[in-house]
C-alpha cells in the first residue's frame, strides 16, 4: 500500500510565500510601464557582425550604444511630444519611455571601431570582427629530478 501526502485545500503560509514572491515584481510594475525592451536582429558578414533594432520615434540623439568586453549596451529614451489621458485610449500597444537592451557578442569584435548608423527608424550597429588568436604551440621540457638515497 502506497503512503498518500495529506495536502490541505487551503495552505495560508504557501499563499503568504507566493505573494512575496512577487512583491519585486509589483515594485517595479510602474517602472516596467514606462520602459521597454527593443527587439533585435543580430547576424554575421564576413568581415563584423550586424545589430539592427527598430527605433521608430526615438530621436538619434537620445540613443546611447556601447560595446565593452564583447558586451553590446543599447539604452534611451522615446519621448512623446503629448500625452493623451490614458482612460481616452481603447488600445495602447506603441510603447513610449526609457529603453536598456545588453547582448554578448558571437565573437570578439574591434570595440573603438564600432559604428551605428540611423535610417528610417531602423538603428543599424556594425562591430568588425576582431581578427581570430592563432593558438601558439609551446614544447613543453622534462626535467628529472635526482632522488636521494
């Protein structure tokens, strides 16, 4: 015959334990309204590696790239010109507020030669690829070592 657990209907300590489970993310709700993650396209050529992220209705100028051990870092701002009250809207899917997005490069890249260029609320960041480390073969000595008697 197989033990059975006895489980309550109602555990009001695992109810308490989920809900502060979720308290971080209650406390960052308001923040997570405002910001927004863009989406990217990365692939390779031969010669760099591509990035193209959509960024329609952000101004150039508050868009900020970096690219600091092999570690690519997107971050602004889309502001909007007016806001409307937000009981007059019947959807709201175009997102407005502060943007972060990190990815680590497939492979090392020549970070000060890193360019980003905006076109038709496309940005397109070109990282050249850093030229591949030729592994170097070292001869490895024997040396024995007299014992004493």
């Amino acid at each position: 015959m197989s033990i059975i657990r006895w489980a309550p209907m109602w555990d009001p300590f695992e109810e308490m334990e989920e809900s502060f489970g979720r308290l971080p993310q209650m406390a960052n709700l308001g923040q997570m309204q405002k910001a927004f993650v863009p989406a990217m396209d990365v692939y390779q050529t031969d010669k760099a590696v591509m990035v193209e992220t959509p960024l329609a209705g952000v101004r150039p100028e508050d868009v900020e790239v970096t690219v600091e051990k092999g570690v690519l870092t997107l971050k602004g701002e889309s502001k909007k010109e007016h806001e409307v009250d937000e009981k007059n809207y019947y959807r709201k899917e175009v997102r407005s507020g502060s943007f972060f997005r990190q990815l680590a490069l497939p492979t090392p890249v020549i970070e000060d030669k890193v360019t980003a260029e905006f076109a038709d609320g496309v940005l397109k960041i070109t990282c050249p690829k850093a030229q591949p480390t030729v592994a170097k073969k070292i001869a490895v000595k024997i040396t024995k070592k007299d014992v004493k008697k």
